[in-house]
C-alpha cells in the first residue's frame, strides 16, 4: 500500500490519479473533511483525515503502509519535527520505502524552508530506510496565471532580473507515481527535477504576452507587498516563521539565481520536460474555455 501526505495539495491532485490509474492500492491523509470529500469523489477509499503532526494521526496513517510519500503542508512552523517523527514512525512500522518531497538546493541554509528540508534530509539518509528524495525547483503555477490573465500584470517579491528555473508539477508527480511505484530501481537515490530554461521575470513576461496575444507588465513588489499576498491581512507578528520564510526568500532569489539543469528530470521521464511556453499555452487554453463555459 502507498500512503501519500497533503493528497489533495498541489502535488496530491495530480499524482493521486495517476497511482489510482495504475491501479494501486493507496491510502490518502488530509486534513479536512473537505479535502477527504474530494478524493472520496476522485475515487480514494483509504482517506485518513487529521493534523499529521499528531502521533495518533501519524500511527493510523502509516499501519500497514509499505510506501510513504511524505509532502509537508508549505511553510508550516512544525516542518521539520513532523518530518523527522514521519520517518521516525515509518521505521518503527517496519516501512519499505519513504519517498520524501524537497526541494532544489537544499543545501541554501539562507532560505529557511531549504534549511528545513536538508535537516530531514538528514535525517533521512541515517534512518536506515530505503529512501528516494525528490528535489523539485519552483513550481509553474497554474494560481499564477489566472491573476496575470485577469489583470495583465506579472508581480515578483524579487529582484525582476534574477533567472530561475521552473518545474511543471506534472512532471514532478510523472516522477513521483514512477518512483513511488518502482520502489527499489529508486532506493537511495535523491533526483533534481528542473525543466528546461533559465528565465527572468521579464522573459517570463514575454512568454506569457505572446500566449496571451496582449501586452503583460513585469512589477516588482517589496517584501511587505510579497507576504501580504500569501497570507493575505493576518497579523504577521503572530506568524514569525511563516514571515522569515517569505522574507528569505525575496532577499535570496533578490540577491543570487535560483537554477538548476534539466538532465535527470528528461532522463527519468524519458521526453524533454515540460516547457514554460508550453505550460502557459495549456492554461490559457484551459482558462479561455472555462470563461467560455
């Protein structure tokens, strides 16, 4: 049985399906009522429903599991201590393998959720598990572009001249259901998933106009501008992590490039990876015919 975290986060939507269509046997833990809905209309049997920092929500979700895929919900102030009690729990429960979902770079201790993920890293590689690590780059994100087809605007927290590389989730959760479902072709092995290209905020501009057939503006937008839009007017003295992760971000990817190379990612999935342009031209689309609908 495979058991999968956060099954219906960015990662779980897609990846879910793709092990159901294969016909494997899978256990899904969420948080919310809402999310179990949605994977028991996907067609989930197996939901597990609770907070995963809890040993009691761990313990029901890891009995009987032969695979863990282990994605932390993002910028979670506990990260690290729930990664470190998934692996602890998964080795007690005499688990095959535990895949676990990083992150390019982690070795940038600069970035505090990176720092997070190489200490689990860690910790995993000395747990005496089988273990496979995926490190995906940023993602292209599909939330992205429906603001940007809306507003004809492209904002970055950071420096609009750094180049990044990008990562379509498809083809991370193409690597993942592989991964996941092979099992020990994998073992011990961590794999950099990046696509092809570097770009800057402006290249991605230009992209995203071509597609779009309009101009596109590139803004850059301070720190406070960046934190405001991921948690929106919550007070962040409350949320001191959660602000130093978006605060460390913007003064790295500001500072330094943020890329990798392709390689292993077309060499796992067999075909180039998904493309920028590509990946735009596909939610255009998507998007023109839902405003058609």
């Amino acid at each position: 049985m495979i058991l999968v975290n956060a099954a219906n986060g960015q990662q779980g939507r897609l990846l879910v399906p793709k092990l159901l269509q294969q016909g494997r046997q899978l256990r899904a833990c969420v948080r919310s009522e809402q999310s179990a809905a949605a994977l028991r209309a996907a067609g989930v049997t197996d939901v597990v429903v609770g907070d995963i920092a809890q040993p009691e929500v761990i313990a029901r979700a890891i009995e009987g599991v032969d695979t863990v895929y282990h994605v932390c919900p993002g910028i979670d102030p506990r990260e690290r201590a729930m990664g470190l009690a998934w692996i602890d729990a998964a080795r007690a429960a005499g688990v095959g393998h535990f895949v676990f979902s990083s992150v390019l770079h982690a070795i940038l201790t600069d970035l505090v959720q990176h720092e997070i993920k190489r200490d689990i890293e860690e910790y995993l590689i000395s747990s005496g598990l089988e273990y496979t690590i995926l490190q995906p780059t940023i993602y292209m994100a599909p939330r992205r572009f429906t603001r940007i087809f809306e507003t004809g605007v492209l904002r970055a927290g950071w420096s609009l001249d750094r180049h990044q590389s990008l990562v379509d989730i498809g083809d991370v959760t193409d690597v993942a259901a592989m991964v996941l479902v092979e099992g020990d072709r994998h073992a011990g092995a961590t794999y950099e998933l990046v696509g092809a290209g570097r770009y800057t905020a402006h290249d991605m501009g230009a992209i995203i106009a071509k597609v779009f057939g309009k101009p596109i503006r590139v803004e850059q937008i301070g720190p406070d501008a960046y934190l405001k839009g991921l948690f929106g007017d919550q007070d962040l003295s409350t949320m001191p992590h959660e602000a130093a992760v978006g605060r460390s971000l913007t003064d790295r990817y500001s500072s330094h490039d943020f890329t990798g190379n392709p390689n292993v990612l077309t060499w796992l999935l067999g075909r180039p990876p998904t493309s920028f342009e590509q990946f735009v031209v596909a939610h255009h689309a998507a998007m023109t015919a839902a405003s058609l609908s």
